[in-house]
C-alpha cells in the first residue's frame, strides 16, 4: 500500500484516506489555488501505528521521498541551519474535528537554523517568534509539557516589559523567552528540546497519531457519533508566515454566513500572527472586510478564491488562510458548519443559483436540523430587558443556572438541574461541560471560536463574544452592565439566534417553524419569515419524493388535528388504555372486580358509550385517512391504585375501625393481579382472550362509531389491531369474535362497514411465524420498542438508568436500540417478518408505530425494507416526512 501522497496526487474524495484536511489540500491545489506544497501520510499508516504501536515499515522511506521531492521543489533542507525549510505537522480526520486533536507548526527550526531564518527574513524577531512557538507547540503537544507553565513564562516575559501584547515584545525577549521555554522542556519532558529537524518532524507524526485517542477526541467522537476506528491523517506542509510584520496576518472566512446562509463578507482576520492565534483569541481579531483597506490585493484574491470555492464545492466554505508579505495562501478548506436554519436557506439558495437539483438539496438537509428548527424560542415581546448581548453563534433558547466551569456543569446536570456554562471562553477540556448544559455564554470569541464552532456542530444554543459580561470563573460570577452579580446557581436566559443574555427565566414561544405547520403562517405570504419559506419549499421537495407514508401516534381528537396539520396521513396507533384513564376508572375497577358475569357485562356496556364516543370523535378528526386501533394492552394493575398507598389506607381504616370494603377488595385484586415481571405478563391479546368481552366491547364501539359516521356521511377508515400476538391462534380467537360482533353493528345499522383487522409484531415469536400469522392478519404492524425489548431482553423501564451508560462508554453500541434502530438484530427480524408476510399475503400492509418511526436513521431503515408507512408522535411528523424524502434520493 502506498502510504503518503502529494498533495498534487490527492482530491476531495479521498476523505476515507487523506482526511478531510488533506483531501481538500490536493483538491485546492488541483484547482491551481495557492496552497503551500506539502504532502499527506494516510489514516491507513495510522491505523496500522495505533494498532501496532510502531510505523509501518514502508512508511519512513516514502516519507523521506516526499521530503526530497519537497525539499528540491522549495530548494532548502528541513531545518538547513543557513536557510531553513520550515513545515507544519497537522492532524486531519475524514470528519472535522475542530480543536480535538494535535497540529505542531514551524518544525525545523533549532540553536542553528533560527539564525538562518532571521537572516533570509531579515528580520529576527521574527525568527525568535517562530522559534519560541515552536518549542511551545512541540513541548506541548509532542513531549506532554503542561502549556500553562508556558503561558506563564510568555505573561512574566510580557509583565516584565510592561507590555499586553505578544507582538511588543523584542527580538531580545524573545530569545530570552527560548531560553526558559527550553528549560521548561528539559524540566518537565526530562529530555532536550530535540535540535535535528527530522527527528522533530517524525516525533511530531507520532504525536498526530496518537492525539487521536486522547479523552477529549473518543468523547467527541462518541458525542457527534463518529466511529473509533478511522484514525487521523496527518499533514506535512510547508510554513507560509503571517508573523511577518504589518504587511502579513492570518485568517478564517465563510462563504456565506454560518449563521443566516447570507452571502457576503465573513471572517476575522488577525494581522502580523500565525494561525494559532486567531482560534486562541490571544488578540483582538477585526472583522474580515476590514482586510480590504489593509491589503487590497489580497483581499480581492481572496474573494475571487471564495467564489471558485462556493462554485466548485456547490456549498458553504469555510477557509483559513494566511498572508506572508501581501502574498495570500489557502491553508484548509472544508465545507463548513452551519445552523440548522442556515442549512435549509443555503439548500434553496443553492437551487436558486442552477448550483444543485432538488435531490442534492435534500441531502443538505437533516430531520434533526429541522426538529432543532422546531424548538420554541423566547417571547421578544415579554418585558425582560436583555442585560447584555453578544453574538449569536448557535440558536435556540436556554434558560438554566449559571455555572462557571466544566466540572460543575456535568455535576449540576447529572443530579437534574439544567445549566448554562459560562466561560470567558471555551478550549477543548470544556468538552463535557458544553455537552452538559442547556446552552453556553462566552464573553470572548466570535463566531469561529471554539464554543462558536463546537456549539454549532451539536446543535447546542450559543451565545459567544459577549464582552460587557465581565466573567471571573475563580471567584464563580459574572458582573453585567450596571454592576448586578449573576452568581453561581443564579438563573439566566440567553438567545442563541439574537444573541441577547437575560436574568431570569424568559418566557418562551413557538418557533416560526412551528406556526408555520400548525397553520398559522403561510408561506408565500408578504411577511414570510425567509426561513419558513425554505422549509416550505424543503418540505415539498421531500413530499413529492418519499415513498412512505407517514402517520400519527394519537389518542384523541385534538391529537389527530395537529398531526393532520403537520401532514399525518393517518393515525398509526391510537392506544385504547388512554380511554380508560381519568373518571372512567371506576368504571374499570369495577370491571375488574367484577366476581359475576353480570357485574362484569354491566361494568363493560356503561364504557361502550364512552369508548364509542371517543372513537367518533377520532374518526371524524382523521376523515378520509386511516386510523388504526390498538385494543387494550397494558397490564390490569396499571389501572388499579397503587399497592403501598391501598395497603396504608387499608390499615388506617381497619385501626379506626371504619368500612373499607372496597378498598380491601381492590387491596385483593391488586395481590392478585401482582407479576413479577409484568410487561411479559398478562397484557395485550391475552387480555382479550381471558376477560371475556372486553374485546367485543372495544370492537362494537369502533364499529358503532364507524357507523354513525357513515350515517353523517363521514368517510371512517378504523383498522382494528391486536396488539402482543405470538400466534397465528391468538389472533384467529379474537378475530372470530371481532368479525361477529362487525357482522352485528352491519346488520343492526344497516350499513356496509370495511373495518380491516391486522396485528401488531412485536414478540420474535410473531416475526419468526409471520407467514402463518398473516392468514389471519390484513396488516402488520411493527411495535419496535416491545420488540426491541424482548429480541435483546432488556427492559426498557430500567435498563436506561443501569446499564446502558457503561454500554454506550464501552462501545457496545453507539446509541440506544430505543433511539435507533438495531439493523442487525430487530432490523433483521423486521425485514424477515415482512417478506414471509408478503409472501403469504401480497397486499398486506406494512407499519410500524414505536418511537423508532420518527428517528431519522430508523425511517432510512424502513424505507429500505420496504415498509408502507412509519408512524410517530405527531411533533416528529415533519421530521419523518424529510427523512422520508432523503431516504428515496
Ligand atoms: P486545526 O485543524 O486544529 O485547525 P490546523 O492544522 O489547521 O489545525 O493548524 C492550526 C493553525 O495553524 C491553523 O490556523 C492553520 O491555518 C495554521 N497552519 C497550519 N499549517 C500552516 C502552514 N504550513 N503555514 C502557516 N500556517 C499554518
Ligand atoms: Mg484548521
Ligand atoms: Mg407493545
């Protein structure tokens, strides 16, 4: 295998391996930017060093090759002490990783080659700045050196001359600052700061290699669910300097703005300083279009270059770069972050322009982008004032106690409180702390700084740059304008999409988006916010190109009308139980009391009514669109009083010596009814099957509702389901029975009633036998969280709060098989289940209704088995009808 590549042999493609960074260098460099040379080690030599702990043999020769070739191409040597090749080490996965792991700039630089450096520089500060970076990257990166202890050492250097900026200091300080920095080295590491360049570059390779395991890149690779196993290339490539002097500086820019897709001029650019700086916020960046009155040309270059970017990539950018003596060069490029509501906007844009078709748009979508969209926002009309606004770098709306530092935001949040980090700003050890809170604040940084571009990619609010917030983590407060003191555990509210801070709880609202589904803003009207319109036109292009159909999760009327507002097709689940909750629990009590048949007839015909009421209601609601029915399925108990609360009043009234007849009765039933393991016990079709004419009950009042909706000239579609079946004679009992009691309703009401009746899958058993259960089955319907909790035999009540912590550290899976859908496992019994039911019944209609029917991935997954429709909690019906669309592109 060929193990390093140039970057003139690579392109963007080749993420898999060159890494995002060094894919995008060869691509720039094919596209004739300019880009320094350098090349690229793969991802492949770093799996095989992380697994081996050594290189691959064949790795030091081609490197050595490459470093000839680069060396006669720049004509000097790595480090030659008169005139010194210069390079940077720099780490580069196929997904960015921003901050996580290692780059090691200006290697080649030592006692002797610095002078060369300051010779052909003419300049020798310059030279001492490059060095005394050097030897504070490696010593920190490389060698393990705590890098506070160099900061420390740069603030007494800087104190001592009384001076703020790192830029004040002479090339004398800086030498001086060498010094002590070497020593720090030798100290800490226990080894000199290594003078041979080549030794400098391989330690640096390795050091790439491993900063791929470090804590803080396997928590944000579990975080943003990326697999442990890609490794990191790394970048060899040689230095430009933007620590020239005034005529130099370094920079970032977006194409379009991250946050609105707005295009225009958006950027921060430091002048007379190397890349670190402007990520670090160690000075004050200016905004990028003030780079056209420092330098002109460059700054012409640069948009020309951003325009052949957005063309090329037909997406956002975003760029770093870096002006070595008003000459411009292009140091990465990837297509950039963005929020959620950028993303739709950029995607419709991007169709405006002819730059990408329908499909592509769909892909430049997400359905969680859209369900972060959905998030209700803060009142702007509620009377709080903002005590402070910085910028907004992230949206949504926050409201949690302020914490002052990571440590206490992971704390607070595992005990249930919800916090806002505060920071001045945030480096990658805040990592846990930002997963932690609800939102984070920063009074310094813009919109490329750390908690900016790490908020974002976790869909995390955001507001950054805040700077009359004057934060002291030491002392745990934050003093805003005007002098109050917001301390530790002191609620605040901030807006990620404005960028206002508030004391307090603020009050919140729907997001536009929101209104938008619900009816209550159209798109196409003059006062259209923008991003409804994209999400309008989204929404549609999803619409015509999904296969699925997409159905409610509801239990009543009101439910229907949201879920058919946000476009359900129809109900997929209507769970009975819900009917039989509030003042009709007596009603139930005494059906389960019931010692005699006639006390239990007598219990049964009073719910008929209620039930059947219920169902008209629900029908009427989803006219025209079918509404499947799920007969009763929880266990008895769940209707009964509590045992300890029944067993205290019991007590109570026996030593007052007052009548407790009923409550002794029920105190019985509850023993009685008692399972150890009650979601294996008796529920669902065993219900149906051991009280008599509790189903037939159920039946006639879906059937009698339907009827009277005919008589009002209403289009009913009922579907019945019996839910827990692991037997083709389960369901051929109830069945039985089912169709009796329709025949009854037809006959009695004289109307013609096509109730189909089908079963829920959600035993191994019934997938396993789904082509005998099919006999008797005009539809399945998949129940993926029982199913789920019976293929892996976890509890789905308990198994959250024991294990499934140490199971997502471990690795064992990456996210709940709750959440997501187990492909291999439930997956695979989906897919059996419904080509043996197909084969058996080639127009049977295929479902399924857990919680797995709005979670993106999971509706991927049904597309591709070939399902009719998925269904989910009205709130997902958007969320499911996009991934829908995407999964048919
Ligand atoms: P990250 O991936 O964390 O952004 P990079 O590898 O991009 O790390 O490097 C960190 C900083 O150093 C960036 O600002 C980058 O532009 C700058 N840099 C990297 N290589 C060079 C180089 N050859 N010349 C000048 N600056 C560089
Ligand atoms: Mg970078
Ligand atoms: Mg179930």
């Amino acid at each position: 295998a060929k193990f390093v590549y140039d970057f003139t042999e690579g392109n963007k493609d080749l993420k898999d391996l060159l890494g995002g960074k060094g894919a995008n260098l060869a691509e720039m460099t094919n596209l004739g930017l300019p880009v320094p040379p350098g090349f690229t080690i793969t991802t492949d030599a770093c799996k095989v060093y992380l697994d081996s702990g050594e290189e691959p043999a064949a790795l030091r020769d081609e490197v050595s090759a490459h470093l000839d070739a680069l060396e006669s191409r720049m004509g000097k040597k790595l480090g030659q002490a008169d005139d010194p090749l210069l390079v940077s080490v720099r780490s580069g996965a196929k997904f960015s990783m921003p901050g996580m792991m290692d780059t090691v700039l200006n290697i080649g630089l030592s006692d002797a080659s610095v002078r060369g450096l300051a010779e052909q520089a003419g300049d020798e500060r310059f030279a001492w700045d490059s060095y005394r970076r050097l030897i504070q990257m490696f010593g920190k990166t490389v060698l393990g050196v705590d890098g506070d202890l160099f900061e420390d050492a740069l603030d007494r250097a800087k104190d001592a001359k009384k001076v703020t900026v790192d830029t004040e200091l002479s090339a004398d300080d800086l030498k001086k600052l060498v010094t002590a920095f070497k020593r720090i080295v030798e100290k800490e590491a226990g080894r000199d700061f290594p003078q041979d360049p080549r030794e400098q570059m391989d330690l640096a390779i390795h050091a790439v290699f491993d900063s791929w395991n470090t804590d803080r890149a396997k928590l944000y690779r579990r975080q943003e669910r990326i697999p442990h196993d890609l490794g990191t290339a790394v970048n060899v490539c040689s230095m430009v300097f933007g620590n020239l002097g005034p005529d130099s500086g370094t920079g970032v820019a977006f194409t379009r703005d991250p946050a609105s897709g707005h295009q225009g001029v958006y950027g921060d650019y430091l002048q007379n300083a190397q890349g670190e700086d402007v990520v670090a916020g160690i000075r004050n960046t200016v905004p990028l279009a003030e780079l056209e009155s420092i330098d002109k040309k460059s700054y012409d270059r640069l948009m020309q270059i951003m325009e052949t970017l957005e063309n090329h990539y037909k997406d956002l950018c975003d760029i770093e770069f870096t002006i070595e003596r008003g000459q411009l060069w292009m140091l990465q490029t990837r297509v950039g972050k963005r929020t959620a509501g950028a993303a739709f906007r950029i995607a419709t844009q991007l169709v405006d322009q002819g730059l990408i078709d329908e499909t592509e748009a769909l892909q430049r979508v997400t359905g969680a982008q859209l369900a972060q969209l959905m998030f209700p926002r803060f009142d702007e009309h509620a009377r709080t004032r903002p005590v402070g606004r910085g910028i907004a770098a992230s949206p949504g709306a926050a409201v949690g106690k302020a914490v002052f530092d990571s440590y206490t935001a992971v704390k607070w949040s595992r005990s249930g409180e919800k916090v806002i980090l505060v920071r001045r700003e945030t480096n990658p050890d805040d990592l846990d702390g930002m997963i932690a809170a609800e939102g984070i604040l920063t009074s310094r940084g813009g919109k490329t700084s750390h908690a900016a571009v790490v908020a974002r990619g976790m869909g995390k609010t955001c507001v950054c740059g805040a700077e009359e917030l004057e934060v002291d983590t030491k002392r745990r407060r934050m003093v805003v304008p005007g002098g109050h003191v917001v301390e530790e555990g002191d609620l605040i509210s901030i807006d990620g999409s404005s960028g206002k801070v508030y004391l307090g709880e603020t009050p919140v609202v729907p997001s536009p988006v929101v209104e938008y589904f619900e009816g209550r803003m159209h798109a196409g009207a003059d006062d259209a916010d923008e991003l409804v319109e994209a999400v309008h036109r989204i929404m549609a292009f999803a619409d015509r190109k999904r296969r699925l159909r997409v159905r409610a999760n509801a239990d009543n009327a009101e439910d229907a009308l949201r879920a058919r507002r946000f476009g359900a097709q129809g109900i997929g689940l209507c769970r009975t139980e819900h009917m039989f909750l509030g003042d009709r629990r007596e009603l139930v009590e005494r059906l389960i009391l019931a010692d005699t048949d006639t006390e239990r007839e007598e219990s049964l015909r009073a719910l008929l009514p209620l039930q059947k009421q219920d169902f008209v209601e629900l029908f009427e609601a989803m006219d025209g669109l079918p509404v499947t029915v799920r007969l009763l399925d929880p266990p008895l108990h769940e209707f009964l009083p509590d045992i300890t609360e029944l067993s205290v009043r019991v007590a109570l009234a026996e030593s007052r010596q007052e009548s407790h007849e009923n409550d002794l009765r029920l105190l019985q039933a509850v023993h009685r009814l008692h399972e150890q393991n009650p979601m294996l016990g008796l529920r669902g079709v065993r219900l149906g099957l051991v009280i008599p004419g509790l189903f037939t009950m159920q039946v006639r009042a879906i059937a009698e509702a339907a009827a009277e909706r005919r008589a009002a000239k209403g289009d009913p579609r009922a579907e019945i389901m019996i839910p827990l079946v692991g037997t083709v004679q389960e369901l051929e009992i109830v069945r039985e029975e089912a169709d009796q009691v329709i025949a009854e309703v037809q006959e009695a009401t004289g109307t013609e009633l096509r109730l189909a009746i089908g079963t829920m899958i959600e035993l191994p058993r019934a997938a396993l036998t789904a082509g005998q259960i099919a006999e008797a089955a005009e539809f399945f319907s998949f129940g993926t969280n029982d199913l789920t909790q019976t293929v892996w035999g976890f509890s789905r009540d308990d198994v959250e709060a024991s294990f499934f912590t140490a199971y997502l550290e471990k690795g064992i899976f990456g996210v709940s098989p709750f959440e997501t859908i187990d492909r291999d496992g439930v997956g695979s019994l989906v897919e059996l289940a419904s080509a043996a039911g197909r084969a058996t019944r080639p127009d049977l209609k295929l479902g399924v209704c857990g919680e797995h029917g709005g979670d993106p991935e999971s509706v991927h997954f049904f597309h591709e088995v070939g399902l009719d429709y998925v269904s989910c909690s009205p709130f997902r019906i958007p969320v499911a009808r996009l991934e829908a669309g995407r999964a048919a592109t």
